[in-house]
C-alpha cells in the first residue's frame, strides 16, 4: 500500500518538488505516475522532477528544481547562490548552478557553470538546497556582475556575520588563481577593504586628531561625555562650544546589530538636543583627507554663524 504521507513529507523537504525515482521507491508505479499527472496531482517541472499539485511555486522551488534535475553533485551558485544568502542584488536572480567540469546536459530556464573546482566542502545545505558557501558565493560571483555588487554582497555579509574579511582572502588564496573567473573582482573588492580590518579605532581617531590638527582646526574633545534623554553617552569627538559631533567608523567595528541600532538611536538624540552629528569612515580618513578637512570646516562655519 503506498503510504501519501511519506510523499507528502519528503516533497515538503524539497520545496514542494519529488523525482521519477524518488516515486518508484516509493511504490509509484510509471502507470500511476502518468494517472497522477493526468489529473493534477502531480506537474511535470523537468524531466523526472514533478511538483506535487497545489504547492506554491517559489524562488527556492526553482532552484531545488534545477539541483533535483541535474543531480549527483551541483550547487546552487553565483547569483542564485547569493538570493539563497539573503543578498540583496539589483536585479531579479535567475536560475544557476554549478556542476563538475565535463558534466553535460542542461535546464530549461537555469545557467548551468562548469567548474574545475568545485568540491563538496563548498557545498553547504541553504534552505534544504545544495549551496555554494559564501566564500565560494564572493568568488564566482564576480564572474556574472559588475565589481559593485559584488562589493554590496560582501558588504553585506560581513556585516550579519557571516564571513570575515580574513576568512574570504584565505578562501580566494586557497581558490583564486590569477586567471580564474570572477577572483579579480573579489581580489579588488578586498584591496579597498584590507586598511579597515587592520585599522583599528585607536589608530583611526588617531589618523583624525592629527588630521584636523594640521589643518589648524580647534581643538577637538575625545570621546567627549555627554547625557542624553537620561542616559550617559560618549562622543568620539566633538566641538562642544559650537555643538558639532564627529564619529569615526572603522569597516567591522560596527557590524552588530544591536551596536548598529544603539549608533542610530544617540544619533537621533544628538540631533534632537541641537548637536550636528558628522560621520567619517576609515576610507575617508585615510584617502580622502582633503574631503575630511573640507566637510569639519563647512560644519564649524555653519554652527559658528
């Protein structure tokens, strides 16, 4: 007797989706394959993947759909990989996959990446779909989209914690070869970002007090304190006589969330008590001096009139 709820809970785990052979062996017949087509209870997606009627079709659906077709070892990848993470691209994600180098065969509707490369330690399980890992997602990503995106998306998952600065150059020395696809862009992306992850705030303040001091800007307060809506604060800098606030920012040191949160909170309360609240990042700091320099004047001038 074929049990529905086995087929009904291992679909479940695919988002909806069973093969040919995954049916046999659950006592599915080819006969009663083609009566449950036939009348809806099953919807032919690839050859030998079906969708169990009713269930909803999703990004993921497509993407498991892809992998199930494919089969033996694929990952979803590159721009589908980066959906999976949670990136936000500009665009709409189609289908890719990434399979062994000399696999043949093809998807309707998905880009199938052949790969020299690919092992199984970068496969990882994404919402129940085989998935490049991040180090791996940064890599291939640069091969498909510009190097802006690809600096969004590490970015981005620096900044949930899900990869380090120092995790992704060890991946792309391990795997970026000179040559190979997509390495150069991620390669760059890193070179803008190698300063921010060795700088620290010490030496980031430091870099600014030296900065304004050259420039014969008055006298700042450091980590200034300061009581807001009941609560004692601190200021990295500030000009207290004329109310202005000066924060430095260095590239990981305010990826928590909750820290991130809290930043925007007393930023928001040194508005409202009067106080114009700069910003300046370590990039700005560090190459772009003269930008710095201009915008603490600008701000001063304004606050002294």
């Amino acid at each position: 007797m074929i049990d529905e709820r086995r087929i009904a809970t291992l679909a479940s785990r695919q988002h909806g989706l069973i093969t040919a052979r995954q049916l046999t062996r659950l006592g599915i017949s080819s006969d009663a394959r083609v009566h449950r087509l036939a009348i809806g209870r099953l919807q032919r997606v690839h050859h030998g993947v079906y969708r169990i009627g009713g269930s909803v079709t999703t990004f993921e659906q497509r993407a498991m759909a892809g992998c199930l077709a494919v089969g033996g070892l694929v990952a979803a990848s590159h721009r589908c990989a980066a959906e999976l993470w949670g990136v936000d691209l500009p665009d709409v994600a189609p289908v890719e996959l990434t399979v062994p180098l000399g696999r043949s065969g093809r998807v309707p509707g998905a880009r199938i990446h052949r790969s020299g490369d690919l092992a199984k330690g970068h496969i990882v399980m994404r919402s129940g779909i085989p998935t490049t890992n991040p180090h791996r997602l940064l890599l291939d990503l640069g091969a498909v989209v510009p190097s802006a995106t690809v600096a969004h998306a590490l970015d981005d998952l620096v900044g949930r914690k899900v990869v380090t600065l120092a995790g992704v150059r060890r991946f792309l020395g391990d795997l970026g070869g000179r040559g190979r696809r997509g390495s150069g862009a991620i390669r760059d992306v890193l070179e803008v970002r190698t300063d921010a992850e060795g700088m620290g705030r010490t030496r980031l303040e430091a870099m600014l007090i030296d900065l304004a001091s050259a420039a014969g800007l008055p006298p700042m307060a450091f980590q200034y304190p300061i009581l807001l809506a009941g609560r004692r604060r601190r200021i990295d800098f500030a000009f207290p006589l004329l109310h202005v606030a000066v924060e430095v920012d260095g590239y990981e040191s305010h990826s928590r969330y909750d820290v991130f949160e809290d930043d925007r909170v007393r930023g928001n309360e040194l508005e409202l008590a009067g106080w114009t609240v700069l910003h300046f990042t370590w990039n700005q700091v560090r190459r772009h001096p003269a930008y710095v320099i201009e915008v603490l004047r600008r701000a001063l001038a304004l606050a002294a009139a």
